[in-house]
C-alpha cells in the first residue's frame, strides 16, 4: 500500500515599499479532506519573535528552533489525529501554524506545553469555528 505524502506550496510575499517579507506554507493534500465534517474547528499556533531586521523574518537560532517544532513537536496534535496542519505563515515577528482539529479544549491543552518548552517565544493559541475549511481555500 503507498503511503500519502502531504504536499505542500510556498509562496513569498513582499509589501510594495517594504522590506518585510512574508511566507506562507499550504497543505495541498493533507490527510484528513478539507471540509471533514469531523473538523470543524481552526487552530493557530503562533510563536511571537524578535525580528533579526526590517524583513521581520526570525533569526537564524529562532528560525531553526521553529522548523525543528514544525519537524518534529507537532506530532502529539496528528498522532490520534486531533488535527492535521494545513498552513503556516511567517511574517512580522509571527510564526503561525494552522491547523483544522476535532477537539478544541484538548488542542488547547496540548498547546499550552508549548508556553513553558520554548520561553524564547511568546506563545499564543487560538480556536475558532470554521466548518467549511475557509479560511483553508482563502489561504494563498
């Protein structure tokens, strides 16, 4: 049996005028359809920085500290599939990770690990209904 692999696109935004950058990661094909009805909650992860310069992207240390808890931290929100990810956007001193999960309160338990493991960041997380997954097709 093959095994399904994400498939993921990465865009790269940049204001007019600006120095910021902006990067935004989508999940073409993640595990659990899009507009599940099982999933009808979205959940941003999101990990405040300091900003290395005007392009408001993270330092390298941060940077590496982030794509590492993207690597390999997430696994407690999909191992009993709780949620899969389907987004994250750096930009501005913010790492977001989205998620669609079934279980709100226990997404929001899991997340608060992340608070007290990484107190470089200022980690926030938040739950909002969104059934029809549009804030998934919204995302470039």
């Amino acid at each position: 049996m093959a095994i399904k692999k994400d498939d993921w696109s990465l865009k790269e935004y940049q204001p007019k005028g600006s120095p910021e950058r902006w990067f935004f990661r989508k999940n073409l094909a993640p595990e659990i359809a899009p507009r599940h009805p099982s999933y009808g909650s979205i959940a941003y992860l999101t990990f405040a920085y300091v900003p290395r310069d005007e392009s408001g992207l993270p330092s390298i240390a941060d940077e590496e500290t982030l794509f590492e808890i993207e690597d390999k931290e997430l696994a407690g929100f999909e191992a009993d599939s709780l949620a899969i990810q389907v987004g994250s956007v750096t930009k501005s001193g913010i790492k977001d990770l989205l998620f669609y999960t079934r279980d709100g309160h226990e997404f929001l338990r899991r997340a608060e690990r992340f608070r007290s493991e990484y107190p470089q960041f200022k980690v926030g997380c938040q739950i909002g209904p969104d059934p029809q997954w549009a804030q998934y097709d919204d995302f470039p």
